[in-house]
C-alpha cells in the first residue's frame, strides 16, 4: 500500500474520530405503537433531555418537534398538523412562556400567519398574508396588557 494511500486512509480515520466526538448527544429511539419502527426520537445532553421526535400518526415521517434548554424549558416547537411531511406550525418561547406562533394555513410552504402573545396567553397582535401572494396585508394590534 502507497504512502498517499496510507494518509488518506488515517486522515479520514481521524476526521470519522473527530466527528464523533463533536456529536456527543446521545440519541435515543422509542416505538409507541409496538410496530418493531421507531417514532420517537430523543437527543440528551449532560443529561438533560434537549430535543424530540415523533411521528404522530405511525407513517416514518417525523411530525412533531420540540426543542428543550437544559433545564427541561420549552425553546421552540414545530407541527405538520395535516401529516403531508412539511411543518406547517412554529411555536416559538422565551422562559418557557409562547411569545409567537407562525403558521401555514394553506400548507403551501410559506408562513402567512403571524401571532405575537404576551404572557404566554393573550394575543397581543397578528398579521396574515390573506391572499398568498407573501406580502403582510392584515395587521392587527391588541395592545400589551
């Protein structure tokens, strides 16, 4: 075996070594229904548990989200609600507490509802692109309790 090929070869053995190091979250897997497949995934860090999967209805595509600091606090969270493979709602928190909701209402891709909330409950405004066309054009304004 050539030199060259010999470096190569411990280059990428150390890069492979490297790499599996900087990816220190352990992952963990659960199967609700009993079918023998996972649908739920689960990564720790230090452990505390800092992100999940799931897939909701069994089909192998993930449809739930959530994203935890090591404290077990909500982050941000993500929902395919009509199950065709795409997000469509994103939740987003600050100290645990909802402070926006983004959603695609017409399952096209692109967001075109935008909720803003304050302590977590009460709508403070919203804006929608009511036609698609990815412009805002409905605002509304609530106030800030």
């Amino acid at each position: 075996m050539s030199k060259l090929k010999i470096m190569k070869i411990t280059l990428f053995l150390i890069l492979v070594g490297i790499a599996a190091g900087v990816t220190a979250n352990p992952a963990y897997t659960g199967d609700e229904n009993k079918d023998g497949r996972p649908d739920q995934w689960i990564e720790i860090d230090e452990d505390s548990l800092t992100l999940m999967k799931m897939d909701r209805n069994y089909d192998g595509q993930v449809d739930y989200v959530v994203e935890l600091d090591p404290e077990g606090v909500r982050l941000y969270e993500e929902y395919d609600f009509n199950y065709d493979g795409v997000m469509d709602d994103f939740y987003y928190y600050d100290q645990g507490q909802l402070i926006r909701q983004e959603v695609d209402t017409n399952f096209d891709g692109r967001i075109d509802v935008w909720v803003y909330l304050y302590e977590g409950l009460y709508i403070k405004s919203y804006k929608r692109d009511s036609d698609y066309d990815g412009e805002v054009d409905l605002v509304k304004e609530y106030g800030s309790g």
